[in-house]
C-alpha cells in the first residue's frame, strides 16, 4: 500500500508556484557604506558566474540572473516546493552619490558584492543669464 506525501508527515507546499512559473524572482540584499563606497551583498546560491548581470546608471543599481533546474521533475514528486528558479532581478535607488564608472564586483561562494565610489553631490548651481 502506498502512502501520500501528507501521510507521511510532509506537506506539499508550492509557494507561489516558484519552481514552474516563469514570474520573475526578487534578491534579498544587504547594502551599506564604507567611508569610501557603497556596497552592495547579495546571496546568490546555484547560478553560475555567467548568469548574473550587474549593470548602473547614474544612482540605480540592478542586479539581473538566472537559477536553472537542470532537473525534470514532476509536480506530484514533489513533497516541498519554496526554491525559486528562473529569471530573477532587483534594482535599488542608491542611498549616495556614486561614481558608476568606478563600480567593481565579486562572486565568491555563492554571494556577490558590488563597490560602488562615494562622490560628492553636485550643489546647487547658479546659472548666469546672458542678455542677448
């Protein structure tokens, strides 16, 4: 006699049906400053160093990736379903004034950590009218 999943103490639990829609996923981010930079940390487990994007603009960071399954498994197999896999993105407002052309970054055991150069903000500028 074969039992279900639930008889056996376990719950079948998608969440949001992460593993088979293609929804795009949200990083969790820790981002602080040094006296020089603002750093960013994401954890970023299962997704090879190719898959990950960093990109900035003037005082948006985004980090896009991709976690694949390289498994084929059937919804019924499954007891617990929480990981999420597919395309997952984040951007963030920077909290200062950066120099984008200046960013570094590093992947190492599964984190990445992006640098980003402190600048001033640029004051207040008064613009002298001409008279034509």
């Amino acid at each position: 006699m074969s039992s279900s999943p639930s008889q056996q103490g376990f719950v079948k639990k998608p969440v949001n049906g992460a593993a088979k829609t293609r929804a795009e996923g949200q990083l969790a981010l820790d981002v602080f400053q040094t006296k020089q930079s603002i750093v960013v940390v994401a954890p970023i487990a299962g997704v090879k160093l190719e898959d990950i994007n960093v990109s900035i603009t003037e005082d948006v960071l985004t980090i896009k990736g991709q976690r694949n399954l390289e498994m084929d498994i059937p919804e019924e197999d499954y007891f617990t379903q929480e990981c999420f896999w597919g395309d997952f993105s984040r951007s963030i407002v920077l909290p200062a004034a950066v120099d984008p052309n200046k960013i570094s970054a590093s992947f190492k055991d599964g984190v990445l950590k992006v640098s980003i150069p402190k600048t001033e903000r640029i004051k207040t500028k008064v613009v002298r009218i001409q008279a034509e």
